[in-house]
C-alpha cells in the first residue's frame, strides 16, 4: 500500500508538468505581446522595430534580419521551427503565433489557445 501511495503521488507530480510549462511566464512574471512575424528575426528569434527580409520556403514566409539569416532560413529546416512552451509540440515559424517580451526575445506558439495559456499564467 505504500508503494501505491508513492506512485499516485509521483502521477499527481507528473500530471503537474504541463501546468508548469503555462506558469513559466509567471515565474519570470513578463506576459507576451502578440507581434506580426514580420518584425521578427526568425533566426534570432528577436523582435525589431522594422520589417525583417521575407524568405520563401516551400510556400511559407519566414523572416531574417539580414542576408546571412536570409540564406540560413532557406537552407537549414531546423531553424524554421521551434517548441511550444506550453504544449511542448513543434511549431513552424512560419505559422506560429508569435509573442514577444519586453526585452524583445520572442516565443513561438502553435495556437492562439497556448499563447494565452502562457500569459495567463503571468
């Protein structure tokens, strides 16, 4: 029975996991603004306070700071995605909704519903 009594507490704990990945933002206490990928470096994943330079791959747009991001967005596949703080799944940039803290780093998201997740928890 003990033992039993360990594991529903260790389940109870796990189960917790993904409610942590939303409260991240409250730790750190910053919520997002919703920024238009446009503005992002997609490649440093940092907000700028201009357009970036679009790059079409596979009929998707992705935005680069500068003709080195520029060429690394068309060449290399994994810098074009990234997590999910929240659900932990993969997100195309490209699709992602973006949110950006005050510092101007930005988070990649795969709904509207996980974006705000996030900022609930701040």
């Amino acid at each position: 029975m003990k033992n039993r009594s360990r594991l529903n507490v260790l389940l109870a704990a796990l189960g917790c996991v993904g409610l942590m990945a939303a409260s991240l933002a409250a730790a750190q206490g910053v919520a997002l603004e919703k920024v238009q990928p446009k503005m992002v470096c997609m490649v440093n994943d940092t907000l700028f306070p201009r357009e970036q330079i679009p790059v079409e791959v596979d009929g998707k747009t992705y935005f680069g700071c500068c003709e080195m991001c520029k060429g690394r967005l068309a060449e290399d596949a994994s810098i074009r995605s990234a997590k999910d703080p929240v659900s932990g799944a993969s997100v195309d940039k490209a699709l992602a909704v973006i949110g950006a803290a005050p510092d101007g780093k930005v988070q990649y998201f795969l709904t509207e519903e996980t974006f705000s997740r996030y900022n609930q928890g701040s």
